[in-house]
C-alpha cells in the first residue's frame, strides 16, 4: 500500500461537486477523472439537477480550476425516477437511503466553459427542487445576516416563547435548529452536532440563512441531555471562542493542515485538564488524512474544542503535522482502474478526496468487508469512516481504483458489535458498463479480464470457504464479518 502523502500525486485529478444555486458554494460530493473530459461520482448527489446542468459545477482545487457539466450519463441500472424522489425527501432530514441505491452512479462530461447563471433561472430552479416553506411569523422570522444568529437568539428567547427556531437555506432545507423553553435554549442541532458543541458551531462557522419560530412542546429530532447553561452565558460564550479561533488556527499552522499520531495510544495525563475529553475523542481520527477544520464533521465538538486539544497535544508532542507539498507538476490525468485486481475481505484500501480551498489530496486507511448481499459482486462493504462530501470518492487499492465510495449504511442494533460503521461501495467495473452503455460513447475498456471480490461457489470450509450461522451466506475463510449482514465471525 502506498504512503498516504505519496497519493498527492493524484490530487489533481479529484474534484469537489459545487452547487452553484445557494450562497455558499460549499461541496457537497467528490469527482475524479476517468477520461480526458469525464468524471465520475454518485448519481443521488446530481440527479436533482438533471435539467439544469448550469446550476453545478466541478471545482479542482489543486490546480485552481472550475469546469461546467455538459452531460450526465447515469448508469443504466440506476433508478432515477425512485432516486428523485428519495433526493427530494432527503432535502428535508439527512437520509442514507439514496445514496445506497443500487449502481449508484453517473458519469459527468465536462467543459472548461463555464457559463455565467441568470439569478431569475436560479431562484425558479430552487423553488422547483425546494421543499415547502414553514408558514412566516411576524416579529419570529426573517434572514439571521440582516439581525445576526446571537440577536436572533435573544429575541426569541426573550419573548419566552416555547418551540423551536429553525434556520433554513434557499430551498428551505433545514441547517440547524434550537429548542427553547420559558426563555431558554435547551436543545440544539447542528450536522451531527448537538447542544452547547452545536451552537458554538454555528458561530464558529457564521450561520446564515432564514430563521423562522415554529411552536412546539417538544423538539422533533432526537435528544438527550439538555443544555444546563443559560443562553446569555452560552452565547458570550460562542463569541469568545469565535475570537480566539484565528489564534488558535495561526498555532497550528492554517485550515488545510493534518496532523498524524505520533504514537499509538494517547496520553491524557499529560495534558490540561479542560483538553483530555477532547483529545480522547479526536485521537482515532488523527492519521494525516483529515484537515482540522473538517475534524468537527466527524466528532461531537466544535472547531474551538478542536483546536485546543491538537495544541496542547502538539505542545507535548503526541502529534506531527503532514507535510504538503504541491505537485503542481504533476498532470492533471486519468485514475488508472482495476477491476481485474482479486479483492478478498480485509485488504487494505485508501479512499481520496481532496481539501477544498488548499487542495491537497485527503486520504485515509481502511478495510474491505466483503459484499453486501451474496452472489452480487456490484456492491461491496468498507470501513473507512469519510464525511458527507466525501460521497463518490475513489477506493484505491495498490495504487488502483478498485471502487467508488456511496454512504454509510444505517447501524442495525440486531448485528453483533462491530469495531467501525460500515459503508457501501459501487465495484469500479461499472464505471466500463457505463461509459459503454450507450452506442454513442465508446468509452474505455479493461486491458485485463475483470475479477473483482470472488464469490464462494461452496461453503466447504475446507476449501477457503465458511458459512455464516445467521444469514448462511458464503465468505472467503480470511473473512472476520460477514459481507451480507455484518455478523462478526467467532
């Protein structure tokens, strides 16, 4: 398996999806380059934007360019009429059901032109594709950048009203929200964040968007404990924090930079005690693969927490930032692809994707499971844990792609304990079945025969073979789970 930085040399071909239709042009998706004009990524990511190609675009943040999509070519066993309207129910709450749709897939033809959009074409696009607006409240509703998040906040709050503030973007998709009771705040969500982590966030990255009251006796997503600070308190709080960041950043050397464990296990005696919860929680995901001000995508802290654990482990030196180094030499190519490579349950793979303002290549280490229902060599499992816009990013193995990365399957409490979440991916041979979908495109073909995660044709185990008791599905003898259920093997 190659070093990780080693894989920068393929930074210039990964891609980010941009949605062109809001304010913040934030990624959403991954691409990478398959042909000369051609990239492939996960079809649930685009299909909404099947008749308005102008509203996305392809941003290559290593070599600074933005490319238009001309064309989408969906693989011919996707269901789009069913992933419409999973995308649009997913518009409303973060669903993993379309991204786990079968052959998951769409090829995106390219151009260097990229069009300038018509803001009259853009808002008849989104309220199209967008959900139905929450009834508006006089006094209770309006935009957080003309009032600012902390006034609204208070206003509310003051008014002593019970219910929840929901803050929603251009198509009304809810960002965050917060409950309030007799005059406080005691529930709050933001991403994956929850509470007094979710609302320094929210500051942290300056929130804005419509906000609109909404009376209710109780929140409608799942809580557990409630904030205990008082929401005055709680917001000089997130002020604070939002000072001190651009400090705490200039320490650590900038956004865009990784840190790598020194050693294997952490250290919490060493440190303060206000950082030990922090660093404990951060320490798993510190493999040089993850910039720090991604980190809070994947734990349930905020930037400030963050950042002040890396520095008091950097001070006692447990970690070590990755060096990067551009490879703007490096041309902007074509993935090599493997479908020809053996795959077996437990080889080591890396998935790619890239920052996107710095550019530099993310990668990270993982596992193969094995396949995700029997006798479908299509859809396969992984182990690596990646963020949302890491969704249609390539699975290398040897230095090959041998994959596509989709979502995260949901956890089933019925399964045995497993050591990480595990997630779906879509097996690199339907990129060919693709491309060659149509009579048009004459697409690439594999130099090599095609082989893939090898299906047992017995459950012998003397052969290489055993049998899992609960699903009785057949896995290679190696195989500590079960692809198709999950069970872990005694």
């Amino acid at each position: 398996m190659a070093n990780l930085q080693d894989l920068n040399k393929h930074a210039s071909s990964i891609g980010l999806l941009v949605d062109r239709c809001v304010k913040r042009e934030e990624p959403f998706g991954t691409v990478w380059l398959v042909d000369n004009n051609r990239v492939a990524t996960c079809a649930h990511l685009v299909v909404l934007f099947e008749e308005f190609l102008p509203g996305l675009k392809v941003r290559f943040p290593h070599i600074q360019q933005e490319w238009e999509i001309v064309d989408m070519l969906f693989h011919p066993r996707f269901d789009r009429k069913l992933a419409h309207e999973l995308a649009k129910r997913a518009l409303l709450e973060p669903v993993p059901s379309p991204a786990l749709q079968d052959h998951n897939l769409v090829i995106l033809k390219l151009s260097r032109e990229l069009s300038s959009l018509k803001q009259e074409s853009v808002t008849t696009f989104n309220k199209k594709i967008g959900i139905a607006p929450l009834p508006r409240t006089k006094g209770l509703s309006g935009e957080v950048d003309e009032l600012g998040l902390a006034i609204v906040i208070q206003t509310i709050t003051n008014s002593r009203k019970d219910g929840s503030i929901i803050i929603t973007d251009e198509r009304n998709r809810p960002i965050a929200k917060l409950f309030c009771k007799e005059g406080k705040i005691l529930y709050a969500k933001y991403g994956q964040l929850s509470n007094e982590s979710a609302v320094y966030q929210m500051f942290a990255q300056q929130l804005s968007g419509h906000f609109n009251f909404k009376a209710q006796t109780k929140p409608d997503w799942p809580v557990k404990d409630i904030i205990i600070r008082a929401t005055d308190s709680l917001i000089l709080d997130a002020h604070r924090r939002l000072d001190e960041i651009p400090k705490l950043l200039s320490q650590l050397g900038g956004t865009g930079v990784a840190y790598v464990r020194v050693f294997e296990s952490v250290n919490l005696d060493i440190l303060p005690s206000e950082t030990k919860n922090s660093a404990d929680t951060i320490w798993y995901h510190l493999d040089g693969g993850i910039s720090i001000d991604q980190l809070w995508q994947f734990v349930n802290l905020d930037d400030h927490s963050i950042y002040q654990a890396l520095i008091a482990l950097l001070d006692t030196k447990q970690i070590r930032p990755v060096s990067f180094v551009s490879n703007d030499l490096n041309p902007m190519q074509p993935l090599e692809l493997a479908p020809h490579l053996k795959l077996a349950p437990w080889d080591e793979i890396v998935s790619l994707s890239t920052h996107p303002t710095v550019g530099r290549s993310e990668a990270r280490k993982g596992n193969l499971v094995g396949l995700l229902r029997p006798n479908d060599p299509w859809h396969l499992l992984h182990n690596i844990k990646l963020p949302y816009k890491a969704a249609g990013s390539p699975l290398l193995k040897n230095d090959q792609v041998i994959g596509m990365h989709c979502g995260l399957l949901p956890l089933d409490p019925k399964l045995h304990a497993l050591p990480s979440h595990l997630n779906q991916l879509l097996w690199v041979e339907s990129i060919y079945q693709c491309l060659n979908s149509k009579g048009k495109i004459t697409g690439l073909k594999p130099s090599k025969k095609s082989v893939g995660m090898l299906i047992p044709k017995t459950d012998d185990s003397s052969s290489g073979y055993k049998k899992c008791v609960k699903c009785h599905s057949s896995m290679q003898k190696n195989a500590q789970f079960c692809g198709a259920c999950g069970r872990k093997f005694n």
